[in-house]
C-alpha cells in the first residue's frame, strides 16, 4: 500500500478510506467488503471539469482470484459513466502486473498504449499500460454487484 500512502495497521486503512470519502474529496470510493471485513477497493478518483475519472482499485491479497475486483469494477465504471455522468474514465497499470490489465479489459476498458518509463520505483523507471473506457463503450458482460451507500 505505499502508493496509497503507506498504510500498514488498520487504524491506517480506516484513516485512509476516512480521507477518500471526506466530503471535499474528489475521489468516489467503492468498498469491497466480506461478510463486514475490508478486502477491496474500487475508486473513481473525478476531474468534475472534464467529465472524466481516474479509475484504480486495489483488493487484499486473501480476496485475490475470486472474479470480485473485476465485477466490482465493471459495476462502478457503469455507475461512474450511467449515473454519476462521467463521460470518460482512464486507468493504468505497470507492464509487470499483467492482472491489473485483466481485471481492466473484463471491466470493459480498452488498452490504449503503453507509456515508456512512466513510475520510478525503487530507482527503477517501469513501463505503464494505460487504458481508457468511454460512455458510448458498451458495458462489461459482468453480473452487477449491489452498491450501497453507508
């Protein structure tokens, strides 16, 4: 999680969904939950001037290869685009994390290249693939989950 600001205790991850669904936030954030317990994220962060969203999400390593993080995701890039009105959403992810980009094109993003060198990580420029879905893109064949405000 240190691109997401080091958490690492839950009294971390519970100060870091409490600042992505401040009321001043520009984020949309989507938790995804098992039987009341935290295993995933799905988050529109919006650019309200452009009618676009950057799109990212994250699940625990214990609610890995389950299908959720792609069925949460193609439910709320429809709810971004269908309901919120957000008319593009991009997202990205590195070139040496090819899930990332499975769980993108199964939420019905379309790759639209690759940026050469994009993150320093750990002293290392990597590769990013990049991916854009918009409105008019039909929807993903997914079953929706229920969404719900809290």
């Amino acid at each position: 999680m240190t691109r997401q600001g080091g958490v690492v205790t839950l009294a971390d991850a519970e100060n870091y969904v409490h600042r992505l669904i401040a009321p001043s936030s520009p984020h949309e954030a989507w938790t995804v939950a098992d039987n009341d317990v935290l295993a995933g994220l799905v988050c529109v962060t919006v650019d309200e001037e452009n009618k676009s969203g950057w799109f990212w999400y994250w699940m625990t390593d214990t609610a890995r290869g389950r299908g959720w993080t792609s069925q949460a995701a193609a439910t709320v890039a429809d709810w971004a685009l269908n309901t919120r009105g957000l008319e593009r959403l991009e997202l990205a992810h590195r070139v040496n994390n090819p899930a990332s980009g499975a769980i993108a094109r199964r939420a019905g993003f379309v790759r639209e290249g690759t940026e050469r060198g994009k993150f320093l990580i750990s002293g290392q420029r990597i590769d990013v693939d990049t991916y854009g879905r918009l409105g008019s893109d039909p929807s993903a064949p997914f079953e929706r989950v229920p969404m719900a405000d809290s």
